[in-house]
C-alpha cells in the first residue's frame, strides 16, 4: 500500500511539495551564505532553483523528498526540509535535511 501526501497541516505549520512560486523565498534563505554556512549555500536564484528541482523530482522515484515550510499565520514560505536521497551523493543513504528562514528559528 502506497500513501501519496501533497500537504501536512498542524496548528503553525504548513508542510507542502514544492512549486515554482517558491524558488525566489526559498533563494532568500539558501542564498544567505552566513545563514547557510554549514550547508549548501545557493550562490544565485539559478542554481537554488536547479538544486531545489533535484530534490521534487526526486520523489516521483523515492516517494518522498523535503517540503516547503509555510508558515500559516503569514502564509510565508518560511523553509523547505524533510527526508531525502541526496541527489547529490547517490551512495548515501535515507538522511533528514532542513533550512528554515532566520526570522522563523527558535
């Protein structure tokens, strides 16, 4: 039996697939190098946007990949995170990755 979830809803939170609308506040936060320092930091919009599309075609054959984060309140994309498969590094296994806006930690 396979589950196929598009979105998660809690009380703050919305967990969703990703879509082209969120590339320009998903760059906002992984292309802030300082914030990003421990991670991959996305030197233009160009290549946050071909490293996020990686992961979301990912999940067509792993059956998941990261969310974006919505905050509801705002309805600001506020992070994207989950498990994946690093499309990167094809010999690792299963792992969690996660980037959440500096305004939003805490």
């Amino acid at each position: 039996m396979k589950i196929v979830m598009s979105e998660v809803h809690n009380s703050r939170l919305v967990l969703r697939e990703f879509t082209d609308s969120d590339v320009d506040p998903l760059y906002e936060i992984q292309g802030n190098r300082d914030h990003m320092r421990f991670t991959f930091w996305a030197e233009s919009s160009t290549v946050c946007e071909s490293w996020l599309r990686r992961y979301a075609e990912a999940r067509r054959a792993n059956g998941f990949a990261p969310w974006t984060i919505v905050h509801r309140l705002d309805e600001r994309v506020i992070g994207w995170g989950g498990l994946n498969l690093d499309p990167n590094a094809p010999g690792w296994r299963t792992e969690v990755s996660y980037f959440i806006h500096p305004a939003y930690q805490g």
